[in-house]
C-alpha cells in the first residue's frame, strides 16, 4: 500500500446522493480480480452522459462526494477502482462504513466534513482550484479557506506509513511475535519444521 500524507491538486465534484458501491463499480465486473485496470470499469453505467464528471482518463487525485458515498454492498473492488482512477482523498459529509474502512485499508483517504464546508470545496472544484490535503497537520487548504479534518490515530499511522493490516501488526508488534516464535521453537518443536528451526 503506498504511503500517503500530502495529496495537492484539483478535485472532482460529485454532488449526488447515496452513490453506491454497483455504481461505483458494477456487479458484472465482479469476476474481475486484478486490481490494476479496474478504473476502466469504474462508473461504467453513468460514463455514457457526456455530463458525468469523471472519466478514465482522470488525474485529479481529489473527490468532493455527496453524502452516503459508497453505501450498499461491501465490495472492495470499488476502492480499487478509485485508487486506479487516481483519487488519493475522498471529501463527503458521510460513507457507507464499510466502505469507509475499506478506503483505509487501500490506501485512500476518506474525510467527513459538515455540509457547509463540503459544499465550499465543491465551489473550488467547480473553479478548478488546488486544493492541499495535508494528512499530519489533518488539514484541507483551499484559496479561500483552511479546514481541519478529524481521524482516528491509527488510522492516520497506518496512511502516513503505507501499512496494510498485516504490516501494522508486524511493524508494531514484531518484536513480541519474534519473542514467541523463539519460545514455541523450544517448547513445542515439533509443530515446525527442520527449515523454520534454521530460520
């Protein structure tokens, strides 16, 4: 997972309500299990209006959502073709929760912020301004304005490191889990091989 803790430039805004996670990223490409190239198959029912704000060919690292963004099913798919569409941070009042922390776990940021701050972003959207996020500081700097953005702690040591669940475990607690290893080495040797006890 790449580590994330500054994402600057402009946003996409997407004002729409409840957008979840079939129209992020439909069911018929659910056989789909690579994660590289699924931005292709992101919003693929709404890309035929020629309205729509976002496109495969998408650089700007920034989502300013609607509320509810990502509800519905639990696929984790949809964070995968977001991130492969180049969105770092996602800004909505709310998230569909298990969406939410699949964002985590992918290396997105998601940031709930109150309606009228949202709705202020948006207008830079629209203006094509740049907007700062700043992970360690967990703040949103726009032209107009700078916000603050709360997010609990290991959450954020686990962007600004890159860790996946695994790595956090192993960065936080490989000492003990060597320590244990060792100890069931001499205590139970017959549940390793003669490979794990050279190692």
């Amino acid at each position: 997972m790449r580590a994330l803790s500054v994402v600057e430039g402009q946003a996409v805004s997407l004002p729409e309500a409840d957008v979840d996670t079939d129209i992020i990223y439909p069911a018929r490409f659910l056989l789909i299990t690579a994660k590289k190239g699924l931005g292709a198959y992101a919003f693929a029912d709404r890309r035929t209006d020629p309205e729509f704000p976002i496109h495969t060919d998408n650089t700007r690292p920034i989502l300013i959502a609607g509320p509810n963004f990502g509800c519905g099913s639990s696929r984790e798919q949809a964070p995968w073709a977001l991130d492969d569409l180049s969105f770092r941070v996602l800004i909505a009042e709310s998230f569909g929760e298990i969406f939410y922390g699949n964002c985590f776990r992918n290396g997105i940021l998601p940031i709930r912020l109150g309606a009228a701050i949202v709705a202020e972003l948006r207008g830079e959207a629209v203006r094509d301004a740049v907007i700062r996020v700043d992970l360690t500081a967990q703040t949103v700097a726009t032209p107009s304005g700078l916000f603050t953005f709360e997010i609990a702690e290991d959450r954020r040591e686990a962007l600004l490191n890159g860790w996946n669940d695994t790595r956090r475990i192993l960065a936080l607690h490989g000492d003990d889990i060597a320590r244990f290893e060792q100890g069931q080495r001499r205590s139970a040797a017959w549940l390793w091989t003669k490979e794990d006890m050279d190692t």
